[in-house]
C-alpha cells in the first residue's frame, strides 16, 4: 500500500462515493418495501394517509380478514372507486366515523327504519352497519385507527327491509329493483327466508338481467337441517360460506350444490350502529367481502359484464377441499389481490363454470410505483459513476508507478 498511495485514496474515494450514491437507492428500497409491509390507505379523500395495517392500534390488529385477503396488494390496482354496493337489510347507521361519506342515499321499503335507510334499528347481531363496514370502512375513526373496509372508496347504498326486527320478502324484491334501477351492480342481501315468494325470485332475475352482482350468505343453518335458505339458493346469486382464521369452513355454514365462493366470516371485526363496533360469525360477515371484492373487479374493469366479474373470483380463488366445485367451500376462498393481478377477461358470453385455470399473471402486469423506477435510476447513476472512478484511478496509478529498478546494480 506504501507503494501507491494514490491508490489508496482513490480506493476511498470509490468507497465514499459508493456509499454515498448507493444510500438513496437503498432507502428508496427500504421505503418501498415498508409500504408493501405496511401498506395503508395513501390516497387523497380523507383516508388515513400514514398508517398501516400491521403497524397500527388495536383495531387493525384485530381485522384478520384483511390480511388473509391480502388487502394491500388489492389496494394497489383497486379501492372500488366509482362504485356503490347495495346493502338491502337493516339499515347503515351512515353517522358512524368510519363510514361517513361513504353511505349515499337510500330508501326504507318496509317501514321499519324510516327515511332514507341511514338509521340501523336492527339487532346488534343483525345490522346492516356491519356489511357496511366489511365493504367501506375507510379507517378514519381514533385519527385513522377505525375499520377499514375490503373496498375503502367505494359507497354503499342502504335499503331498508326489516319491520319489527324481521326481514321481509316482498320489500326486498322492490329493494332489489330499486338498486339497480338507481344504477347498482353490486348488491349485498343480508337477509334470508325459508322460502321465496314470486316477487322476490322475479326480482332477482331482474336484477340478473341488468347486469348486477348479486351476493348473499349461504345461511347459517348447517347444524340444524341445512336447508337452503333464501335468496342465497336462486338462480344467478353467488351463495357465500364462512370460513375461520385457518381456512376451515365455519361448522354452521349452510353447504350443498348451490354455495359458490367462500370467505372469512368468524371473528369478524367490523362497524356497528351508535358509532360502535362489532364481532360477529356468520354467512352473513362472509358475503361482504365477496361484494366487495366484486366492487374492486367493477372498479378496474369498468366494462365486464357480472358474469366475468363473478368468473374472474372463481378462476382466482384459493381452492379448499376437492378440486373443481366442493359441497362445503364451494370455488374456494376468494382471493381479490390475485383476482385483480390477473388482467385476463373471461369469455364476455360464458355461463358461471368451474374454474379456467388462469395463466400465471406476468410480473410485468403489477402495477408499478415512482419508488421502484426511482430506485432503478439510483442504481444506474451509480453504477456509471462507479466505472468512471475505477477508470480515472486506474490511469492515474498507472502515471505514478515507480521507475523499474531492475536495471540498477
């Protein structure tokens, strides 16, 4: 080292500049990689702007669904912006913190909350709040420690169809119309029945036959008869079974040949009514998350008919029990950040089918983020510079080398 001192300095500088130019690059990574940890709701419109999911309070601690849907890599193509999801049954206490701006208009048919269905009088085990918040909690609520929803930007709608703490059938065959003559493609039933009545089955094929997505829990009667339940059991409804923490289908899901997807619905964390919140199990806590995994499809892909929406959540959901179409799990659990990656549109005209085996989504398809091309650039700079320096120094030590003593007696 005596011998080229230049080179020892150049070999500093090399190193300082390394660390230098290299240091943005890696806190760029390291930026990116946190919000990929822990994500949050980064938008504008009020959502919470620096929390995240994992690193946060209470609350968010206890949203297991969220996590078990991978909801931040969702939110990276889709909030369901744009969209608004009917929610027919209670009510939706609109005033609740985490759900403010994002419950619109709606209409009581049975006379039981009255106005604009933005009261919930139903049951705490009941409400339509907590399907609310399933779709479109937006977190805001203890400075942006509330619920967060699976679709945070989407609206929903709320009708009213309970008299007298019951659901009634006829009331929510106009709730159905009423949606989707109020341009609804996404509607949440929470409620279910024995049996159908005329106007409830017309309804429904009504509301098929606009082009809507039509979600409802399975029932939750699995112990006890596991008899179809109503509306969930008619044509073109996707029937949905609640699952727990560890994949495992909730014992008293309804299960049979008409379920169709499946998603979690034990120890559900959600909204309730008197700006509160609720833990609840059921078929009921399951089928939200489907409807809102339906309003991400509508919201990135504006064109797709219900069919391909409902499709692209079966070709994408992770498959439980037998292959194809399972009694208890039905397609599967939903897995929208998957559904969302997979850019590929079903056949326009195809009837609902068992699962088309979808090519892998190419990497190239995620979306990318200013972090990730800016640390690409980092990279780059440094790397030219880099070769400059070894260049210079190279040169430089080649100038100031010793004279060859080998001449010398």
């Amino acid at each position: 080292m005596s011998r080229h001192p230049f080179a020892g300095r150049a070999g500093a500088v090399i190193a300082v500049m390394t660390l230098a130019l290299a240091t943005p690059a890696a806190a760029s990574d390291s930026h990116a990689s946190g919000l990929r940890d822990s994500g949050g709701l980064r938008d504008s419109g009020g959502l919470h702007e620096s929390g995240g999911l994992r690193h946060s309070g209470g609350l968010h601690d206890s949203e297991w669904a969220l996590t078990a849907l991978k909801a931040e890599r969702a939110w990276k193509f889709s909030k369901g912006a744009g969209v608004t999801v009917a929610v027919i049954g209670t009510g939706v206490d609109a005033s609740h913190p985490d759900l403010r701006g994002r419950v619109v208009r709606g209409k009581d048919f049975a006379g039981g909350t009255g106005g604009f269905g933005t009261r919930d009088g139903g049951k705490a085990a009941e409400q339509s709040t907590h399907a609310a918040g399933i779709i479109a909690g937006t977190g805001r609520n203890y400075r942006g420690d509330g619920v967060y929803g699976l679709a945070p930007k989407a609206k929903v709608m709320p009708l009213g169809v309970y008299r007298d703490g019951k659901p009634l059938a006829d009331p929510t065959a106009k709730a159905i119309r009423h949606a989707v003559d109020h341009g609804v493609r996404v509607v949440d039933l929470a409620v279910n029945f024995k049996r159908p009545t005329p106007a409830l089955r017309s309804a429904v094929k009504y509301a098929v036959g606009k082009d809507a997505v039509i979600v409802a829990g399975a029932g939750d009667n699995g112990k006890i008869g596991n008899r179809p339940t109503y509306p969930a059991a008619l044509p073109g409804v996707v029937a949905v079974v609640a699952t727990d923490k560890k994949g495992a289908v909730w014992t008293s899901s309804h299960h049979g040949g008409k379920t169709l997807l499946a998603a979690p619905g034990v120890a559900i964390l959600t909204t309730s009514g008197d700006n509160d919140y609720w833990t609840g199990d059921g078929t009921g806590f399951a089928a939200p998350w489907v409807a809102a995994g339906a309003a991400l499809l509508r919201s990135e892909h504006p064109r797709w008919n219900a069919n391909q929406v409902v499709q692209k959540l079966i070709d994408t959901a992770d498959r439980k029990g037998s292959s194809g179409h399972d009694p208890r799990y039905g397609y599967g659990v939903i897995a929208p950040a998957k559904a969302l990656a997979d850019r590929a549109a079903p056949p326009a005209s195809a009837e609902l089918s068992a699962p088309r085996h979808p090519s892998a989504t190419p990497a190239a398809a995620a979306p990318k983020t200013g972090g990730d091309e800016s640390a690409l650039v980092t990279i780059g700079v440094v790397a030219g510079v880099l070769v400059v320096l070894a260049i210079v120094a190279v040169v430089l030590i080649s100038r100031r080398r010793p004279p060859d003593n080998s001449h010398h007696g």
